[in-house]
C-alpha cells in the first residue's frame, strides 16, 4: 500500500494528518498514476482487506459505526 506522503500530499484543506489514511494496493494503475488504468490490483479491494481496514480507520477516525 502507499501512502499520501508518497505522492507528496501531507494535507487535504484542514483535515488533520492523522485523519487521513490512503490504502493502494501495489499494482494498482488508478491509484498509482491516478488514471484509468484498471489492473487486477484495483479489483481487489473487496478481497484483500483493505475494505475492512478502510472502514475500521474511519469507524476510528470519526467515532461513528452502524
């Protein structure tokens, strides 16, 4: 995965670091070249985890679950 200090971003408007995460799987020509390049990386997320590692940081971040 990388992450948005990778792609030179440190901030987005006022939200703080700490409230931002980004989840890119290696491999995956949307998120990496930031285009529509859609590989098998870019499909995996629903099997990966990431979508479960997704959810937990924002359950976390924000304090709000379902």
């Amino acid at each position: 995965m990388t992450s948005l200090a990778e792609d030179g971003i440190n901030t987005i408007g006022t939200v703080p670091t700490a409230d931002i995460d980004e989840l890119c799987a290696s491999g995956d020509g949307v998120c990496e070249k930031h285009g529509f390049d859609i590989t098998a990386a870019h499909l995996s997320y629903g099997t990966d985890g990431d979508a479960a590692t997704a959810a937990a940081f924002i359950i976390k971040t924000t304090g709000v679950s379902a």
